[in-house]
C-alpha cells in the first residue's frame, strides 16, 4: 500500500507504553509514523505532538496498553469510540 504524501502529515498523541516501545529511551515528539485509519486503507504520515500517560482499559489489566490518538474531525464514522476521562 502507498503512503498519502500529497499533503502535510497530520498531527497525533501516542501514550507512553507505545512511545517505549517505538522509541524506546528517546523523545517522540516531533517523529513522524506511518498509521492507516482502516485494516485495508491507505497508509499516511502522522507527526506526533504528544505523549499521554498509559491507561488501563479494566482495573485489573496487569498494565496499560499501546495507543495512538488521532483527530477525527475531517474523517468522520458513523462508527467510533470516545473516551473521556
């Protein structure tokens, strides 16, 4: 699948158990990744522009898991999940 470079990457908040382990040690902020918004969909560059802090999706999940935050303004679904904390 080709990457969509047409335009600038778009920006994205990624939490610290992804940060650690795409990057590990060093700061993520201001890299850019490769992400699709659908299993099959095309690839785009994201720049993340942020670190959140992990969480954890039950209170007895031994530790929080990867996420990747995107805007979801210009691609609307009719379908999504919006956490609030």
């Amino acid at each position: 699948m080709q990457p969509n470079t047409s335009r600038p990457p778009c920006g994205a908040v990624i939490d610290e158990p992804l940060a650690r382990r795409l990057f590990g040690a060093e700061d993520p902020v201001g890299r850019q990744i490769q992400t699709s918004r659908s299993q099959n969909g095309p690839t785009e560059r994201v720049e993340i522009i942020g670190v959140a802090p992990g969480l954890r999706h039950n209170l007895f999940d031994p530790a929080p898991v990867a996420h990747l935050y995107l805007a979801f303004g210009s691609e609307y679904r009719s379908v999504m999940n919006f956490h609030v904390r």
